[in-house]
C-alpha cells in the first residue's frame, strides 16, 4: 500500500514540475524581445535605419513612414520591407523639409516608432529630440513631444519652416536674462517662457578669459561647482518648469539655452529621472552634447590665445561625465536618490511623475 502512495505522489509530483516547465516556458515566449533601432541620415539624403534584437527572431520588418509620430498608415502606407536578419536598411526618400518618422513592424508583431535623434537647423547648435529613450518599466519616451537645444534666436527662413512643422508650441529659455531674445515671431510659438538662471555672472568670466587668468583646471573645477549649484539654487526654476509639463496642451515643447548643454542639460537629467529612464542612458543622453555642438559656434574669439585658455574654454564648453556625476554625488549625499530629490525640492510627488509619465511615455 505503501509503495502505491509513493508512486500516486511521484507522479503527482512529476505532473505539477511539468505543469510549471510549461507555465514557464510559456510565459517566456510570449515576452516580446529586445529592440534597439538606430535611425541616421546621410548626406544623400538617405535614411538608414538598424536594428538589433534579443532573443532573435525570424521573419521580415515592415517599414512604414510619416511626418506624425503619432500617426501612420498601416494599410496603405508601406514603403519597405526586408528580412530581420538584414539588420539594416536605406531608405532613399525625396528631400523635403518635414521630418520623418518610421514605423518598424518586426514579424507582424512587434511595433517600433523611430526618427534621427537631431534635426539640423542653420545656427542652431544641439538641437535634438529625446525620443525613444527606454525606462526601467520599458515604456519609451514619445517621439516629437520634447526637444532640447541651444537658442534659437538665428534661424534663416528655411530652418524656421523646418522648426515649424515640428508644431512646437512651447518654448522654455533658461538663459541669463542679460544675455535673453526672443525667437523669431515667424515661428508663432504659443508660449514663450523665459525662466532665467543666474548663478555667476558671465561677463566676469568672460574677463577673466580675455586678462589670460582662467585655465583648464579652473575650468573644470568652474563646472563642477557649477552642476552643484545647479542642484542646489535653480530649485525654483526647476520647480516651475515640471509645472509647465506637467500640462497635456504645452507639447510639444523645446527646452534652451546658450548652447544646450548646461542649463538645459540639468533640466533634461532631472526629467529623465522624473520618468524613470536609467542613469546611464540619462548620462549618454548629456553626453551627446560633444557630438551635436561645434565650440567653433562659441562667441569668443580664441585664436590669438595661449594653448592653455584654449583648453580652458574647451573644457567649459565639453559634456563631461565628472560635470553630472559631481551633482548626482551631491543629491544622493543630501537626500539619499534623485527621487527623494524630485519629491523634496521640486515637489515631484510620485502622482506627479506618473501624471508625467502619462504625458511622455508609450
């Protein structure tokens, strides 16, 4: 009798480890895979769009396009397709001022919305759009909702058109309100907000330059105090810029100042982290300035300088990961995280970021 209990439970057993290898089985293959794409344009103008995906999977990419990230023809609007083991494709488009956006259908399953990471405009430096960046939740940032940049103060008639058919409505200046103009009216921005940050005045700085008196090494100490202070006493502006967000009828939106890079970099840190983005892609995303800004484009001129001012105002004008990792050591110091930062100084209570994250995310 008791070797029958024994069998009966064994297989009992053996039933329900095979019931679980199921339930495992199936609810890993039922998880959708791993997608980064990369979308560029040449100078054919060619886009050319990659893709690469874990675990693989096998069948082809459909490849729709629209000037709406918001919006493709998914029945009629085909312009591609290739096999997902190409990994890549051109796609040869006639020029034009819109911008394009694609839709990628990998295996009739899975859909992913991508578009150059900069838009080009004529005297514009870093402009560049911050969608497509994946949160820990792995809901993505919308493509065409939030553009950072430096101003935009000089844009010739064919960039301005370009800007337009972006359909910005808000613009948000965190420059120096000495140093503020506003946009060209030919844009016709709904609203304008100038929110100014002045932690030291830069004709000073610019002095110090010109008497030969700032080298590199003052330069970086200069930013790193910088991004401290940036954390410490722009918690006001900062403050009112979520406010500004936080409202569905502002986007999209662009955020500025001189160059991109500082003002508008922190402000982009701080909204990244209000949406749950990773603190490595946050970095990458600040350190795309060195790539996006030619420091030709500065206001100095630094040609008959000695070396060492040359490096200094390079060092000033570089994305540098000691700049942001010296604010990130502050807060996390102060107030334990970033959220515990959000919510304390900037009164990003966790309804707030996900109302945020309403807004953003897909």
């Amino acid at each position: 009798m008791f070797a029958n209990i024994y069998q009966e439970s064994q297989t009992i057993l053996n039933h329900l480890k095979y019931l679980f290898l199921l339930i495992i089985f199936s609810a890993c293959s039922s998880s959708e895979p791993e997608i980064d794409i990369v979308c560029e344009i040449d100078n054919t103008p060619d886009y050319i769009l990659k893709w690469d995906i874990s675990p693989v999977i096998e069948g082809n990419v459909k490849i729709y396009s629209s000037v709406d990230p918001q919006n493709f023809d998914t029945e009629n609007g085909l312009i591609a397709e290739c096999p997902i083991s190409d990994e890549n494709i051109r796609i040869h488009t006639n020029p034009t001022i819109a911008r394009k956006y694609f839709l990628l259908r990998f295996d009739d399953k899975y859909d992913r919305i991508v578009g150059t990471r900069s838009q080009q405009f004529n005297f514009v430096q870093n402009f560049r759009d911050l969608g497509g960046y994946k949160n820990y939740d792995k809901k993505r940032i919308k493509w065409g909702m939030l553009y950072r940049s430096g101003k935009i103060d000089s844009l010739d008639n064919e960039s301005i058109q370009r800007m337009k058919n972006l359909k910005i409505k808000t613009l948000i200046d965190f420059r120096d309100s000495q140093i503020f103009t506003l946009p060209p009216s030919s844009l016709k921005l709904e609203n304008i907000i100038h929110m100014p940050i002045s932690l030291y005045p830069l004709d000073m700085l610019e002095e110090k330059i010109n008497n030969h008196e700032f080298k590199r090494g003052d330069a970086c100490v200069f930013m790193q105090d910088l991004f401290i202070d940036l954390s410490k006493k722009a918690t006001t502006t900062y403050k009112s810029m979520f406010n500004q967000l936080l409202m569905p009828e502002n986007y999209p939106v662009v955020l500025t100042c001189s160059y991109g890079k500082d003002y508008t970099g922190f402000a982009v840190v701080l909204i990244l982290s209000a949406l749950n983005i990773p603190e490595e892609t946050i970095l990458d995303d600040y350190l795309l300035t060195n790539q996006y800004l030619d420091k030709r484009s500065i206001d100095l001129n630094l040609v008959d300088f000695p070396l060492d001012i040359q490096e200094a105002v390079t060092a000033l004008m570089t994305a540098d990961e000691q700049y942001l990792n010296c604010a990130f050591k502050y807060i996390k110091r102060q107030y334990g995280s970033i959220q515990n930062y959000l919510e304390q100084e900037l009164n990003m209570t966790p309804e707030k970021q996900k109302r945020l994250q309403e807004i953003l995310l897909q």
